[in-house]
C-alpha cells in the first residue's frame, strides 16, 4: 500500500479540484476578427456576452494554448475557466456533453472556413475588377471561353458580377492564364505582374 499510485485528474494541478462539468462554449472569433479590422464597438460587443471566466479567456487555462473556441468548465467551487477543445476531453464527460461539444466544434470550424472563403473571395474579386480596369481594352479583344460572339471582358464582368466566392476564384485562375497566354505568349518568368501592366 506503501507505493500506491495516486490518480490525479489531469485538471486539478491546472484549475483546482473537481468535479469538473463541461458548461458551455464561447467562440472568440467574432472579437478578434473585429479587433484586426479596428473595429472597436463591435470588439466591445462580442466581448460583452463572454462568460466570466478565472483564466482562459485567449489562452487554454490548462495547457496555455492560444484558442478561439473557448470551452467553459465548472469545477468543483463554482468557479469557470476556458480551456481548449483538446483539453476539454480530458474532462471526463458525459457522452451528452460530448456531442454538445462535437457539435460546437463543428459550427467553429465551419464559421472559419467560410471566413476563409469570404476572404479569399474578396481578394480575388478585387484583382478581378483591378484587371478590368487596366486591361480592358486588351482583354475586349480575346474571345470569350465558350461563348464565340461575347469576349473575355464580357466574361470577366460576367464572373465579377455574379460569382459567390468559390466561384470568383476558381474563375480568375482560368481568366488569367487565358489573357496572359494570348497576351504574353513567351510568358518570361523573371516578368512581374507591375511590369506586365505597364506594357
């Protein structure tokens, strides 16, 4: 009995004794994402439904990961601490909690990837329009993919008008490798994109 190992769960030496209950999430995606546009009422706003957490509030309570989906936990004085989706297994919890957490999970990496998406989206829409403007008049000289009596400009409003964001990009990928196959035939790798507008 002398050398009895101790089980001790992985949470007490990080937040204090149990039980420990998972209790909610809180994504803090909205706050940073306001935050590096300089948005600050809205950085205020999405911080103002934040639970009132000891620590884990950016930073996992128990590992010191930086997270954006923070899983709130209840430990055994009441008190509430954020701790990362990894961590929050560690928990111990029910199968019910469990899928609640999943579930969560899920919307969180979906809610980035469409932000991933947005952006991308955004950016190819303004290179899109950027093209338009300065190579126009070249590119109202190209034949249009499909369609014989439109041209390529034709194509381009087309796609900048009524693409989603998928769409645009995919889309510029195939405007631009047809309008620099027909523009620059020998396509000189050393040649910059500023130095091909400026022709």
């Amino acid at each position: 009995m002398e050398n009895e190992a101790v089980s001790v769960h992985p949470f007490e030496r990080s937040l204090g004794a149990g039980p420990y209950r998972f209790v909610g999430t809180f994504n803090l995606g909205a706050a940073v994402a306001a935050l590096h546009a300089g948005n600050v009422a809205g950085y205020n706003n999405a911080l103002a439904g934040a639970p009132r957490v000891e620590a884990g509030m950016g930073t996992c309570a128990h590992c010191g990961m930086a997270i954006s989906l923070i899983c709130i936990v209840k430990i055994g004085n009441g008190k509430l601490y954020g701790v990362g989706s990894d961590c929050i297994l560690k928990a111990g919890m029910p199968v019910k909690e469990l899928d609640a957490l999943q579930k969560a999970k899920r919307a969180h990496n979906k809610a980035l990837r469409e932000a991933r998406k947005a952006r991308k989206g955004e950016a190819a829409r303004g290179e899109l329009a950027e093209m338009i403007q300065f190579e126009g008049e070249r590119m109202s000289k190209l034949p249009h993919p499909s369609i014989p009596h439109l041209t390529l400009l034709d194509y381009a409003n087309w796609v900048l008008e009524r693409s989603g964001d998928n769409g645009i990009v995919i889309a510029l990928k195939g405007i631009k490798a047809r309008f620099e196959a027909a523009v620059y035939p020998t396509n000189p790798g050393n040649a910059s994109t500023s130095d091909k507008h400026r022709v």
